[in-house]
C-alpha cells in the first residue's frame, strides 16, 4: 500500500526522505526531517522517533544506521523515521528546550497546529506519522548532566492488553529493567490518542555518543521490527524487572559531586558510589549505595545543589 506524507506518494518497496513544513522562525523554515521506508511486503507501521530533545543524539545515529540497513525490499510494513524532532534545539545546540518559544517538546504532545513550533512540531508529527502507526518508540538519552544506560519506559494505562502489549515490546529491547510513567504531554500521549503501544527508550548521555548505546538502540529497533514479523528472521526474548524496588541517592547540600561509578553499573549495598565536597575541596558527603542493584540513572554534571538526585539504584 502507498504511504502518503502531504503530496509526496512513498510506493511499496521504495524510500523516501523529506521534510515537512512546521513554520518560520525570524531567519529560517522550520521543517520536520523523516524518512520513510514503505515495504515491498505488508505489514504493522512503527515509526521511531528522534531528537525529541535535542541533545539526546544516541539514537539520532542509530536512526541514521537503520535508515541505511535496511532496504524496502526486505521490509514487510512501513517504518516511518523521523530522525531529529526538535531541530530547533539541535543547530543551537541547547538541552531541554526548543530555543524559538522555551518549550520543552516532550511536554506538549499532541500539539497543536495554530500555536507556536513546538507544539506545532508535535502535532505534525502526530498527523503525519503517529496516527498512521500501529507502534511508536520515542528514542531517547539522559540530557545534559545526566547518564542512563539500557533503560526504557512504557506508559500508565488503565488498558491491560495493551500495557501488557507495552511491557512484551520493551521486553525485545533487552533493557536493565523496564519503569512505567504517566507524565502528561509527552508522546505517550498517543497511548490515549490513538490506543497504540507506545515505548521511550532512555540510552546515552549528551557527549560523547557511546557506541554502546548507539547499539542498544539499534539492536533493540532491529528485534522489534523481527518480532512484529517486518524483517525476516527470529527475534530474541528477554525477561527484564517491572519497576523493580528503586532508591534515590540525593546530595545533602551544594558542591562538588565526585562520582566513583557509571550508568548501568552494579552496586553492592553500603558501596561507596562518591562523595561531595564543598569549593575548598573539604568533602561534606559520602555517598554509598542503599542495596544491591544497578545504577539506573547518574547524575553526570559535576556541579550539585540541595536536594539533587545523585543517583538511583534499581533492585534489577
Ligand atoms: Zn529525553
């Protein structure tokens, strides 16, 4: 079946590669980049997300590898890859938000055609792709200051089979553990939107793109579109936890944060994970593990304030 984006007809067993217009900034078009490779075969729609935020580039290079790998002769469905959401973040350079209206894009899901680009971002994606999908994966990293290794979140919902469909999905992509979330306006709200299965993978820092998670991406991509009968061959099973008994490890006061471990490692309980001193290097903090488990997510920055999470350790 043809896959239509605005004007431009995607036959079977071809690709193509676009753009779609958002809006202007004061210098500049605003517009969404996509690929789009419809199969020869039929079969599910996924599309895949990137860039969402915009320093999360991880899975923007394991988007340009599939787009690469995999040809529409050998595809059996549609996958729709939009490799960079947020551009706007992504030529300043700038976490969190995008920099023309200081909106965060994983905060305005659905959007809305009228309003400003970031959420004009988020509507189009939902009208031209996200409706048209059967499956959506948001592919993320840890932003700026933060690290996380193999992680992936499925969304809250009251709709059991398909929470269960959730959880079989992230499953594929061999995650340390899989945690649930029921932040509004981010792309789970096509979950609610549309009643389709929605994952965000977490994977990365900011610099440098660690080659590790560039696969975790990729891999994990790879055994889904197997699972869903897409590509040709078998698909690998995993058994990860189900939001598993998780700790917060948080700076007492201010300063210096000397960290000792790395996202996604092991952790004995009462192991010393890093202190924290103050400017004159006096150190003011040690922090050790509060049980077995693995570091799920590491704060990077060197900089701490009161109260920020140093780090969690998952039971996983
Ligand atoms: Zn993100």
């Amino acid at each position: 079946m043809s896959f239509k984006v605005q004007d431009t007809v995607i036959k079977p067993g071809t690709t193509d590669r676009g753009y779609v217009k958002i809006g202007d900034a004061s210098t500049h078009e605003v517009k969404l980049p996509y690929i789009v490779i419809n199969g020869a075969k039929k079969g599910p729609t996924v599309t895949i997300l990137g860039g969402v935020h915009a320093v999360e580039c991880a899975p923007v290079e394991a988007i340009y590898r599939l787009a690469e790998k995999i040809s529409p002769d050998q595809l059996s469905g549609t996958l729709i890859l939009v490799p960079i959401v947020n551009t706007e973040g992504f030529h300043a350079r700038k976490p969190y938000h995008n920099q023309l209206d200081h909106l965060n894009q994983n905060k305005v899901f659905p959007g809305d055609p009228e309003a400003s680009i970031t959420k004009r971002v988020a509507y189009h994606v939902f009208e031209h792709f996200v409706s048209k999908s059967d499956v959506l994966v948001d592919a993320h990293s840890a932003d700026l200051g933060e690290d996380v290794t193999r992680g992936i979140f499925v969304y809250k919902t009251d709709k059991k089979k398909l929470f269960d469909k959730m959880v079989e999905l992230a499953s594929l992509y061999n995650p340390a553990l899989i945690e649930t979330t029921n932040i509004s306006g981010n792309t789970g709200e096509a979950v609610n939107k549309y009643g389709i299965p929605c994952l965000m993978i977490e994977s990365g820092a900011p610099y440098p793109i660690r080659e590790t998670d560039v696969q975790y991406h990729y891999d994990g991509a790879v055994n889904l579109l197997r699972h869903l009968g897409m590509l040709e061959g078998e698909s690998a099973s995993y058994h990860p936890p189900l939001d598993p008994p998780s700790k917060r490890v948080w700076a007492v006061k201010g300063g210096v944060w000397r960290r000792k471990i790395e996202a996604g490692q092991r952790v004995k309980k009462g192991e010393e994970l890093g202190t924290v001193c103050n400017l004159i290097g006096e150190t003011i903090q040690t922090a050790y593990a509060p049980m077995d488990g693995v570091i799920s997510f590491l704060r990077v920055h060197y900089s701490v304030s009161s109260g920020d999470s140093l780090c969690w350790v998952a039971k996983a």
